[in-house]
C-alpha cells in the first residue's frame, strides 16, 4: 500500500509466466515487495498457453516516488 498518496508516483508494468489468474497476482505482489509498490491489477496477454501450460500475464504496479531532499538541503561548501 501506498505510504502517502499525497507524494508523486510512477506507474509501470512487467510481464510474466504464471498456470493461471491466481498464481499470476502472487507472482505480482512478490514483485511489487516493498510497502511503496502497490499492484493495481493483472491481466492475462496471452489466449493459448506455452508448451509448459502457462500464460503471460501483465502486472500493473503503482510505486512512489522517493522524496528528493537535495533541493531542501544548504550548501555548507560557501
């Protein structure tokens, strides 16, 4: 879950190999990892399965974006 939705963010996508909806949506949350990735959905590309049985599938993610505190900072090198 986001930690401020107040702060920017980026949206972005990853395609992978899962057996089924399900196990496509676990395989997203591990990617996601952290608290500041949420998984916003997952949807299959793919009709007919690989030779091995699995589809590819499109997880959607929404991560924040770390807070740039560089331009809050003061020069000490005057």
């Amino acid at each position: 879950m986001l930690q401020d939705p107040e702060r920017p963010y980026e949206e972005w996508s990853d395609e992978i190999w899962a057996v089924d909806l399900e196990a496509a949506h676990k395989q997203c949350q591990i990617l996601a990892g952290d608290g500041l990735t949420d998984v916003l959905n997952v949807t299959r590309k793919t009709k007919t399965p690989s030779k091995n049985g699995t589809f590819k599938f499109i997880c959607w993610f929404r991560t924040e974006k770390p807070n740039d505190d560089s331009n809050n900072r003061n020069d000490s090198r005057n």
